[in-house]
C-alpha cells in the first residue's frame, strides 16, 4: 500500500482517500478510538491532512463521526 501510495503520488493519479473538515469536528474522538491501526485521527482532521502510510482505508473513521467531518473523496 505505502509504494502504491507513492506511485500514485508520483503520477498524480486519482484514487479514493479520506477527507476531513476541521470547521466541523465537534472534538469527540470517536475516530481515534475506534481506529484499528490506532492512528491520530483527530490530529489528522484537525490539520487538515488525512493521509498517513499506516491508514488501510477501513472507513471505521467515517462511520464513527457523527458529525461528517470525515468524508471519502476520489481526488487526487
């Protein structure tokens, strides 16, 4: 997944990836707790950055908020 990642980056191909609005998360930290790879989810949100070599793209981020701040996107 990581060299994947880096093609794709290379390239500047499409692929689907996390989204996330800080304006609004409501700070809750349901995606931090329930991530499997025990990831900074909220710091991720919070930055603006939601790409991370260890993220497996589970969704259980998305599910866990509530409030939409996270999203699924196919950007680049």
């Amino acid at each position: 997944m990581i060299l994947g990642r880096k093609v794709r980056n290379y390239f500047n191909w499409n692929s689907l990836q996390l989204k996330s609005d800080p304006e609004i998360c409501k700070h809750c930290h349901a995606c931090t707790e329930h991530c499997p790879m025990i990831l900074p989810v909220e710091e991720m949100v919070n930055k603006g950055r939601m790409e991370n070599a260890e993220c497996i793209l589970c969704g259980t981020c998305v599910d866990g908020c509530k409030d939409g701040a996270i999203t699924y996107s196919w950007k680049q």
